[in-house]
C-alpha cells in the first residue's frame, strides 16, 4: 500500500475524457537482419509471457472518503488487458498512418479498475521497421522517472537478445509488505513536517519574486502566470481528440551552436520553439504584442532518484521579444533561463511544488467551470525537456532507431511540446487536439529555424 502526493493525486482531480491525463512515449525499431516478419508477432507472445509484475505496474487506484488515495495490489490481473498487436495498413505516407493511428491510442482514459499502463506493438511499417507505443497514468510517474525505467529495459548491444519487459524489473519507492505499512506512515508524517518550514519559507520568497516581477522592479526572475492577453489558437478549453507530430535535428548540430555561443541545449531549443511558434502564429493571423510564455516543468529529483511518483514542479518563462534576428532571440532567452535557474536554485523544491499545485488548481478550476476559452491562460503552451540514453539501445536486438515522446495538455494549453535527446538525436515531441491546425506545418518550422539560428551564428563567422 503507497499513499498519493497531492501532486500525483492531482492528476486524478484533473483527469476528465477530453483531458486524460498520461504520458507515452513511441519507439520506432528496426527488426534484426536476420529476423523474419514473424519477430513482431513473436514479440508480442513473448512479453505477454512475463506474467511476474511488480509495482507500480501491479497495483490499482483505490480511493476513500476519509483519506487520501493510495496504491493498492491488484487481486487479479490478466496481460491480456494491457499488451496488444496491432497491424496497420502503412501503405501510401507511412510516417503519417503511424502517428494518425498512435494518435487515437493516445486519446482515451486509461481504466482506473486496472493497474494504469498498457503497451501497444505495432507492425505493418515498411524497410523492417515496427513500433512500441507505451502508456502510463501520470500519476505513477513523470517523464523522467519513465525513461529511466525504459532504459533499464532495453539492451545496450544488439547480441543481448533476452526481453526484459518494464514491469519485471524494481522500482523504487514502493513498500510490498504489510508490516512496513506503519513505518511508511510515520515517515510520510517526518517529511510533511520536516518540510513545512522551507516550504512555507519558499512560497514566501516565490511571491515577493512574483510581486516585484509584476511591479516591474525585476526582470524574468518568473514570468507572471494568467497574464496572457493575445488569444490564439494555442490555449483555450482542452477538447478530445489528439494528433501528434514530430521534428528533429542531429546533436552534432545542435552541439556546434552550444559551443560558439556558450549555450545550453535548452537555450538552442527553446530558441528555435520560439521562432517556429511565432512564424506558426503568425500564419494563422496571430499578432502577439508581448512575449511567448511556456509552462516549463522542473526536476525536482535528486540525481539516481529512479522512484515512481512526481517529483517535478512547473513555472512560466518568458522566451524572446520580437525579432528577426536569430542569435538576439538566442541571447534573450539564455538571458531568461538563467535567471530562472538562479531563482529556482534558491528556494526549496517544497515551495516549487506548492507553487505548481496552487497555480494548476486555478487553470483546472476554470477549465472545469468551461471558462478556459474566456479566461487568460498560465501560458501560451508547455515545453519540457527530457534527457535519453545516448547511446543506441535495442529491443530483443532490434535497434531502436527513434524516440518520441507523447505528453498530456494541461489545463488551457491545447500543445505539449517535450524535447527527447536519444543517440545523437533532439527529437521534438508535439502532442495537441485535433482543434489545433496545421500541426506537422509547426514541426517544419522547428527544423527550418534551426537552419536560420545555424546561419545566423556560422555565416559571420565564414565571412
């Protein structure tokens, strides 16, 4: 038995059917060279073989009137109703059928009288080619915590062909025996206590930031949330129906740009988010008289924190003003994120999640009074960042080429953007709902800024 954080908890207060609030992440393979079109299908018996689950992907969500809820073993559990085959017909623009058909995966509830996760296998893609699309309830864990755990999955060489599905494996944070249940109590009592102060310090400290933000007596310590006033096609009230579109760019590249310009790998990519939603916007017949502002989570973890759970909060940050000039929208958004940084390295993690609670209660208060279309939203959309293997892992010894990641909307924000760097690779997740339009034409403005942020910085230099 494992009690809910209010932050975890969350994500159940929020869930609704045209908001379901998972995360997924799409792994595109190459079958090994000697395989037969059979070794999808063989894969799918294989993992429905492993019938040892452990926690959390064992346990369901049981709810009470007098305390919080809490993870609880399963009675009965049958593989059958999380793993599945699917065979789709690829033929014509494969890439689109593809992300068309893990679209409509995406798009339900996950069953709450089961364990929250379900993992589809997908054939039918052509040049031997197959996909894996995996699904999990936020509350079980962030998109951190997930990686880690499907890493620990795969194989680091293509010889070592034993399958080693996710929920054989440990996970940390999660007591199995029931003479534990009152120590876990007891300590779940220390930290609220331990806690206290420097989350109340914190909080403290985050609203004299805000204040002096709002007065103009700083600049980008924290952008101001629900100040937004220019309606697009970005916010509003979050409805069913899901697309999903992808770009991408090599870390050769993107390194070069990090290394002539002192930068990090947030800076470049948030810098070509910036120039791709404004060229996107603008398009649209958008005019924005201020600057993008992202929702943008946080790890909290500790480094080698693997636990289940969230440990994550999420601020606003204010990206670049207007301007042609590439490398200037580079230096203003490093200028912001730095500035952040400094501000979120000086107050307790307790204060960043008591933050994000109480702002998301706001943004979930109005979506579900169905005011998200007339009320101002925290941001104009939210873009994490998330850190893959860097090395090329494989699947029973199928190369696994690519990696997508598949968020949720929060509430008001019909895009969720999230960043993956895996083997060389900056893949640029983007998850909306179908009321979003031209969404692959926004994956081709990412890539094609980038190519202008490259020009910008290289051509002084050959000149």
């Amino acid at each position: 038995m494992r009690k809910l954080s209010l932050l975890d908890f969350g994500f159940f207060v929020c869930e609704t059917e045209a908001s379901p609030k998972h995360v997924g992440g799409l792994m595109i393979c190459k079958r090994p060279a000697k395989s037969t079109a059979a070794f999808v299908k063989n894969l799918h018996k294989e993992y429905l073989s492993h019938t040892e689950v452990k926690a959390p992907f064992n346990r369901v969500i049981s709810f009470s009137k007098t305390s919080m809820p809490r993870w609880e073993d399963a009675e009965d559990m049958d593989l059958k109703d999380h793993i599945f085959y699917h065979k789709i017909d690829a033929s014509g623009d494969e890439r689109k059928a593809l992300y068309d058909f893990v679209s409509k995966l995406h798009e339900p509830m996950l069953d709450r009288s089961r364990p929250l996760w379900e993992l589809h296998i997908i054939d039918g893609l052509g040049d031997g080619q197959f996909a894996v699309y995996n699904k999990i309830h936020h509350s079980i864990t962030d998109g951190v915590s997930m990686v880690d755990w499907l890493a620990d999955s795969l194989s680091k060489s293509a010889d070592d062909t034993v399958l080693t599905p996710v929920w054989t494996l440990n996970h940390g944070g999660y007591s199995v025996h029931r003479s534990k249940v009152a120590q876990d109590h007891l300590q779940d009592l220390w930290e609220e206590v331990s806690g206290t102060t420097s989350r109340v310090l914190g909080v403290g400290r985050l609203a004299a930031m805000l204040f002096l933000e709002s007065v103009r007596l700083t600049k980008n310590a924290i952008a101001i949330p629900f100040v937004s006033s220019t309606k697009t096609m970005l916010t509003g009230q979050v409805t069913s129906g899901r697309q999903f579109a992808t770009a991408a760019v090599t870390m050769e590249r993107v390194n070069a740009i990090r290394s002539l310009t002192r930068s990090t790998l947030n800076h470049v990519a948030l810098t070509c988010m910036d120039g791709a939603l404004r060229r996107y916007l603008s398009e649209e017949g958008v005019e924005l008289y201020r600057p993008i502002v992202i929702q943008m989570p946080v790890n909290l973890r500790d480094e080698g924190d693997k636990k289940a759970g969230n440990k994550l909060g999420i601020i606003q940050v204010e990206l670049s003003p207007a301007t042609d000039d590439p490398y200037v929208r580079l230096r203003n958004i490093g200028f912001s994120l730095r500035n952040v940084r400094n501000m979120i390295n000086s107050v307790a993690p307790e204060a960043i999640e008591s933050y994000t609670i109480v702002t998301g209660l706001i943004a979930q208060i109005a979506e579900s009074l169905k005011l998200s279309n007339k009320l101002p939203p925290m941001g104009n959309t939210l873009i994490s960042n998330i850190a893959g293997p860097k090395k090329t892992m494989y699947l029973k010894g199928a190369e696994m080429e690519e990696m997508h990641p598949i968020s949720t909307l929060p509430p008001s924000n019909l895009l969720n953007v999230t960043l993956f760097s895996y083997a060389g690779s900056l893949y640029f997740g983007m998850v909306a709902t179908d009321a979003l339009p031209n969404l692959d034409r926004l994956g081709k403005y990412v890539e094609e800024a980038f190519v202008e942020l490259e020009e910008s910085i290289l051509q002084p230099l050959a000149a």
